[in-house]
C-alpha cells in the first residue's frame, strides 16, 4: 500500500512537471498551439506554479522511497 502511493506522488508528480513546463512555454509563447494559451502570460504563472508542485511531489516520493530502502 504505501509503495503504491510513493509511485502515484512520483506519477503524479511528473505529470504536472510536464503540463506545467508546456503551460509556462505556451504562455511565454515558445510553443504554439492554443490561441486560448499561447502569448498569455497568465499561463506562465498557472504553469510556473504547477511545474513546481510537480516537482516537489516528485523528490517526495522519491525522496521517501530511499528513507525506508
């Protein structure tokens, strides 16, 4: 049981690191696609934020794997 919830923070995680790093690149106009998206700096913070949230879920579940390894 608690190994499958350390793989769904690592997941999860790396889920939102990448939705925020293409949210934050769309925003900031890198990446074209949606006309709602593209060039709006809003989706730079909303991407910002969720990229970092990604990342600390991440180093949570792997950070909690090595501790009881």
């Amino acid at each position: 049981m608690v190994a499958a919830r350390r793989w769904a923070f690592i997941i999860v995680g790396l889920l939102l690191l990448l939705f925020g790093t293409v949210f934050a690149l769309q925003g900031a106009d890198f990446i074209k696609g949606s006309s709602l998206m593209s060039g709006n700096p809003t989706y730079i913070y909303v991407g910002a934020v969720l990229a970092v949230v990604g990342l600390v879920m991440t180093v949570l579940g792997v950070a909690s794997r090595s501790r009881s390894a």
